[in-house]
C-alpha cells in the first residue's frame, strides 16, 4: 500500500481495519488445515515485506517468534501439499514456494544459510507485448507434489507471492510470504534438492521480473524471479 494520498479515502471506505491477503493454512492433499496451526504466525496484518535483504523477508515479520508456538504437519513425499489464504489473490504478480531442510525440528529453524530450493512458481502469461495475463489472481491457494526423492526430515516451506502493481519503482513490488513447518515421510532419499539460495540474498531487488512496470508498455516477456524449480 504505497499509494499515501489514498490511505485516508481507504480508511474512510473501510471503518475497521482489514488485513490485506495472507497465507494461513497448510493444504494437506484436499483438506485446508487450521489457520496458523502449521503457518508461523505474522504480526504485520496489514503490510507487505518491500525489503527483499530484511531478515523479514525470509518467513514474514514475526515468523520467527512464532515458530516454537506453531505445530509441525506431517506429510508424505509424492503426496499434494500446499498452502491457502484468508482470501483471494487480488493484486497482479506471481508466486514462488521454497522449502528448506531443518537441521533438527522445524520449529526450532531459523531458515538462515544457502538451504532454500524452489519447489513452485505460478509465472505470469505474456505474448511478446499484446498481453500479460496472470495466472495467480483469485487463487485461494497454491499446492504442488513433494518429489518421491526427497530426503525425509523437517521442512519450512516458504510461500511468497509478489504484488507488482506498483513495482515500477525500486522497493515496489510487495511480498506476501508466510513459512509452514512439515515433516516430510516417505522420501526414498536419493534426491539432491536444489540449487539451493539464502533468503534474504536470492534477491537483488532490481531483477526484471521484480522491478517492472507491468501496464506500460506491457511487457513482452517475464522472467520468473529466482532459482529453477527442482523436481526431484
Ligand atoms: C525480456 O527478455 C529480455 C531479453 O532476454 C530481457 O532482457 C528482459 O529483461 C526480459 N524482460 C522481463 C520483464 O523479464
Ligand atoms: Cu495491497
């Protein structure tokens, strides 16, 4: 929310204070779990992460206090896991979702050093500069399928999904990122995740898919900030 001369028409239109979208829930296959049961609580209801060096941008203002307090979610490689919103995406930009392997409960990991590999990205649709659709608007959640290679142990897994509306400017683009806590059974083991980045230090800030000005001209192509996916 950058746009200061508005706040007061805001403030006035909506007399109590509404949080802005946030990721709440681990999806475990088809079933939603409890807000904030496995997602490490926030304490910015209403504010994106812009500052993408900020220890905040690794698991949100407030998610590391809140890990010893959330609980760990098992779950089976090669199953569908994911996390859900309070709310639809309503801002235009893309999503990426790490994971990262705690070196004992994932409740006790700071998600600090070189340990976070991509295991997500919803990208945006361009067509060489007649339009840029994107795919994540009006998602209530995003999932994907823990590689069966995995090697088994505690995770966080770290959703970010980048607000671009406003991201012309440096600082602009707006991260919206909450961390679960899982326990990953099943793997076989034989996989080798990554490449694996720090977060905060995957980032510049002024890469073209995080600095850019998606409505003029539009663009006519998109570069998925961060590392490949790994697959497994
Ligand atoms: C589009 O592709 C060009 C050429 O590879 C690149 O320089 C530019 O940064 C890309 N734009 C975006 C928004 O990713
Ligand atoms: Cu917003």
């Amino acid at each position: 929310m950058k746009l200061a001369a508005l706040v007061p028409l805001a403030v006035a239109l909506v007399p109590s204070v509404s949080a802005h979208y946030r990721w709440t829930s681990l999806v475990e296959g088809s079933t939603v779990t409890s807000p904030y049961q496995y997602v490490r609580q926030n304490t910015n209801y209403n504010s994106p992460i812009t500052d993408v060096k900020s220890t905040d941008f690794r698991c949100n203002e407030g998610g590391l206090a809140s890990a010893s307090a959330t609980q760990t979610g098992i779950v089976q490689a090669g199953s569908t896991v994911g996390i859900a919103l309070d709310q639809p995406i309503y801002h235009p930009g893309v999503i990426n979702v790490y994971m990262a392997k705690a070196p004992g409960a994932a409740s006790a990991f700071d998600g600090s050093g070189a340990v976070w590999f991509k295991v997500k990205e919803v990208t945006a649709q361009t067509d060489g500069g007649s339009t840029i659709n994107w795919p994540s608007l009006n998602m209530d959640q995003v999932t994907f399928t823990i590689p069966t290679s995995i090697p088994n142990g505690d995770y966080l897994i770290r959703v970010e999904d980048i607000a671009l509306h406003v991201a012309q400017s440096p600082g602009g683009a707006q991260f919206y990122i909450s961390c679960a806590q899982v326990t990953v059974q099943g793997g076989s083991g034989s996989g080798n995740p990554g490449p694996l980045v720090a977060i905060p230090g995957v980032y510049t800030g002024t890469e073209p898919g995080i600095l850019i000005n998606i409505n003029y001209p539009i663009p006519a192509n998109y570069t998925q900030p961060g590392p490949p996916v790994w697959s497994g």
